[in-house]
C-alpha cells in the first residue's frame, strides 16, 4: 500500500511482461495493473497540494503544530 | 624626472606627472577608515569619505564593485577598503577608488572562523564517514530558518513546483543577532526530540559575514553533528560559507538549492514511474504483435477455412456415395422389377390354367391320364373335360 512497494510492484509487473512463460492472458491482467499503479502513482507526486506546518514552541518535550500562514 | 621638474611647466604637465606618480606609486592599498558624507550616485556609484581622528580622503567606488559588497554602508561605519589612488585632473584632487570593502574587523572574524574549522576538523565533526546519506524517499522536510524570510519563501517555491507531495514543517528560528545560535541550535534538537521530520535544512537568505555568523557558532556545529536527522546547511549565497556548511550532511549554495536536492528524488521517483510505464506499454505491444501473428497463423479464420474444407471433401465424397447406392440400388430395383415381369409372363404363359382360361380345356381319361389324340379315346369311353372353372364327365359318341 504505501508509495516504496506500488514501485517496486510495477517494477516486478515490468520484468513479469518480458519473462517468456507469462501467458498472454496473464500479460494483459498485469499490464492493467501496472498501468493502474502508475497512473496513481504519478497522480499523488504531482497533483498533491503542499502542506506546510510550523512548530510553534521550541519546547523539546511536545510540538505544538498548525498550518503555516 | 628631475629634469622635467628643473624646467617650466604647464598645469596639466604638473598635474599629468602628479597622476602618473599617484596611480602608479599607490595600488592594492588596504585602507581602514570611517565612512562618511556617504553618497550613493543614482546611477549606482558611490561617493563618500573615509577619516579617521585626524584626515580625511575621498573615495568612490564604482557600479562594477559594489555589488560584491554585501552590506549597505551608512554613516560612521568602519570598514576596510581595498584599492588605488586616483588623481582627477580638472579639479586637481585626488581619492581612493575602491575595489572592495568590508566592515573593518572581517578579517578577524574570518581568521577566528578558520581556527574553530580547524578544530573542529581535528575534532572529527566534518568527517565524511559521519555524513548520513540524503534519503530519496521523504514524507516530511524540516526547515529551520526564519518564518517571515525570504530563504523560507523560495524553498516552499521550489518545493511545490518540484514536489507537491512532500510536507513542509517550518521550525522558526532567530536566524540573525546574538540569540539566533542558540534558537537555531534548539530548533534542531526539538527536531530530532520528536522525530518531526525526515530530513532537515538549516539556513539562512545572505548577509554580511556578521550575520552569517550564528551559523558558525559552536552550538549549531554541536547540535548539526548530534542530529540524527540528515540535515542540509543553506546559509547565503554561493559565496558565503558557515560552518554549519562543513558539520552538515550535505552543503547546498543557497537554500533555493537545498530545495532542489531534497525533491530531487521525487523527480527520479517520477521519471522512474514514467519509463517503466513506457516499458509497460511497449512490452504489451510487442506481446500483442506476437499474438495476433500467431492468430494469423493458427487463427479463426484460417481454422474455419480449414475445417470448412475437409467437411466439403466428405461432403463431396459422401454425396458421391449416396449418389451411387441409389443408382445401383435403382438398377438393380431395375433389372429385379424386369426380371420379374418376364419371369411372370413366362410363368403366366406357361401356367395351364392361363391355358384354359383363353378357353382350352384339358381332356383326361378316368384314370386321369391326358388325352392328346381323338385316336386315344374310343366311342361309348367316359372322359373327364377339365375348364378353368370346373370339371364334366362326358361320353365319347362318334
């Protein structure tokens, strides 16, 4: 589920595609995914809206953190 | 020259050898002095008199110089200058042209700096095998500087340009004065106190060297070293250094560029998605292409043509042979039904009732014995007339 393992999942889903014993039908289901994965993937690095916060005490015990600006 | 000086001069003779012996007799000098009647011309210029207790000499320094110096000089400022005479002629005076300036005692900061680098250097605090690699994959970015500075501004700039994704925990701090060393340095532990952040970049937009300074104090050089957060030093411009560039785990020239190292990873992440994608959809294509070869091959329409054909061969031959039994059978019907029909008018012809039903009849004697002769039957003799339809006795009478 998290962002490192959608990588290395397409990564496996790409040298799956070129092993010669996947079969056709098995390409298909995996290219849809792969495709689906990267698709998200992409989507999350680049239409995300930064989020910024600021600490406010420079208490060493707790952090006291709100939006910025 | 002394023999030029015995004769009679013009002025500008006097004056042309007076600037030749000043400008070529006075270079490099390093002067310090306190600035005054400071003018800056509007074209850029500078214009001002540098005096101590007692004299006093005119300078300029052009537009070409003074964008290196990093302050704005004012009033009664002391500072160093470092230049050559210059004589101008038309008013016959002469002043300092500068090169450069710095306020007086940079010097002396800079040698204080070099023997706590070396220090600290010996102390092991810039060892590469302390240098915690910079993560590619990062969640949250902490940033110790002043809120309301302008360093803030193009690091939160560059961030969402490059990498919306990534959160950014501004962790303010006092980045100029005699407080700001130990408010940067908290800020770093607090950091690390409660894991706030996977990475941290430290710094400051630039300044003269005084207000880099906090940057070089043995509190943030403590605190950089302690950290286990990796943590990128951006302290000025390209130019200025701090030693917190030399405790750090990385040393980016500007803050701009700290940005840009920390979401570079991004990039790499979504370039690496964007190829293996393009490696996806080419290896699905080819995988495809093969495919419907193969179709083609041991395809429908090709199984249907072929399957399509050998029934039409059986059906050919099948036909052919329903063909022929019926023939045969028809001929053979034939020639039974014609054999028959002659075996029947022969058996009719020779049947004697056929005889006798055309109106023969046969003659017997009483002992049933066939009488073909009138020579064999005597008058007065009982004969038996047999007609198809019955039998009479009668008598023979002549």
């Amino acid at each position: 589920m998290s962002f490192e393992t959608d990588v290395a999942r397409i990564e496996e889903i790409a040298q799956k595609l070129n092993a010669s014993d996947t079969t056709l039908e098995e390409s298909i289901t995996l290219f849809e995914e792969g495709m689906r994965l990267s698709k998200s993937l992409e989507k999350i690095l680049t239409e995300a809206k930064q989020k910024v916060e600021i600490v406010l005490s420079e208490n060493p015990e707790a952090a006291e953190i709100t939006p910025f600006e | 020259m002394n023999d030029q000086l015995k004769g009679e001069l013009t002025v500008s003779e006097l004056t042309h050898l007076i600037k030749q012996t000043l400008e070529e007799g006075f270079y490099g000098l390093r002067v310090t002095g306190e600035i005054s009647n400071f003018r800056p011309s509007s074209t850029g210029h500078w214009f001002f008199t540098l005096k101590d207790s007692s004299c006093a000499i005119s300078a300029v320094m052009f537009k070409g110089a003074t964008w290196k110096v990093d302050f704005s000089p004012k009033e009664g400022d002391k500072v160093t200058v470092i230049g050559s005479l210059d004589v101008y002629g038309a008013r016959g005076t002469y002043q300092i042209k500068c090169d450069s300036m710095e306020k007086s005692g940079a010097g002396d900061i800079l040698a204080l700096l070099e023997k706590r680098k070396q220090r600290y250097a010996e102390l092991g605090y810039f060892d590469p095998k302390h240098k915690k690699p910079i993560p590619k994959q990062l969640h949250t970015v902490g940033v110790v500087s002043s809120p309301t500075g302008a360093a803030l501004r193009d690091i939160l700039n560059i961030l969402q340009r490059r990498a919306p994704s990534l959160s950014v925990l501004v962790l303010p701090a006092t980045v100029q004065g005699d407080s700001a060393a130990q408010s940067v340095a908290k800020r770093i532990k607090q950091a690390n106190d409660l894991l706030l952040c996977d990475i941290l970049i430290v710094g400051r937009g630039g300044g003269s060297i005084e207000d880099l300074l906090p940057f070089s104090e043995d509190v943030v050089i403590q605190a950089i070293y302690d950290s286990e957060i990796p943590i990128i030093s951006a302290v000025g411009h390209e130019i200025d250094f701090a030693l917190s560039d030399f405790a750090a785990d990385l040393r980016a020239p500007t803050p701009s560029a700290a940005a840009e190292l920390v979401s570079q990873g991004f990039l790499d992440t979504l370039q690496q998605i964007q190829s293996l994608r393009a490696a996806l959809v080419k290896e699905m294509a080819y995988r495809l292409t093969l495919a419907s070869q193969r179709a083609k091959q041991w395809g429908l329409d090709s199984l249907q043509r072929s399957v399509l054909s050998t029934i039409e061969k059986r059906e050919y031959v099948l036909a052919n042979a329903g063909n022929n039994l019926q023939l045969e059978l028809k001929q053979r019907l034939a020639t039974a039904s014609g054999r028959y029909e002659i075996a029947k008018r022969e058996l009719q012809a020779l049947n004697p009732l056929a005889i006798l039903a055309r109106g023969y009849t046969v003659v017997t004697d009483e002992r049933g014995a066939l009488v073909k002769s009138a020579k064999h039957s005597n008058v007065g003799q009982i004969l038996h007339l047999r007609f198809i339809d019955g039998q009479r006795k009668v008598s023979v009478e002549e």
